[in-house]
C-alpha cells in the first residue's frame, strides 16, 4: 500500500513538472483532475492522469 502511495506522489509530482509538454498530448485534462484558483495561484491536480499513468507503467512492468 506504501508503494503505490510514493508511485502516485511521484506521479503527480512528474505530471505537474511536465504539464506543459504533455498538454498536448490531453494528459492533465482528464476528467477528474482538478483544476482551480486559489488566492490567485493555479492548483493543478491531475488524479485521473496520474492512475492512467501508473496503471501504463504497471502494464509495462509486468510485461517484462
């Protein structure tokens, strides 16, 4: 359960440092990603991508 905890923190963290390369390709525009202003600062929280992108990554693992 820890495991998955770090890979999903990981993820965001990878999602939202490369947000704008991957704008293009709609990842961090799933639905279920969060996106709101808050004090006048955007939040970007992107949920759905972030589960899409483990499960990749876990078919890809278990593939090897």
């Amino acid at each position: 359960m820890v495991k998955w905890l770090v890979v999903i923190v990981l993820m965001v963290l990878v999602i939202g440092l490369f947000r704008p390369g991957l704008a293009r390709l709609r990842i961090g525009h799933l639905p279920g990603d969060l996106h709101f202003r808050l004090f006048g600062r955007a939040f970007h929280l992107p949920f759905t991508s972030t589960i899409l992108l483990s499960l990749v990554a876990w078919a890809i693992l278990r593939a090897l």
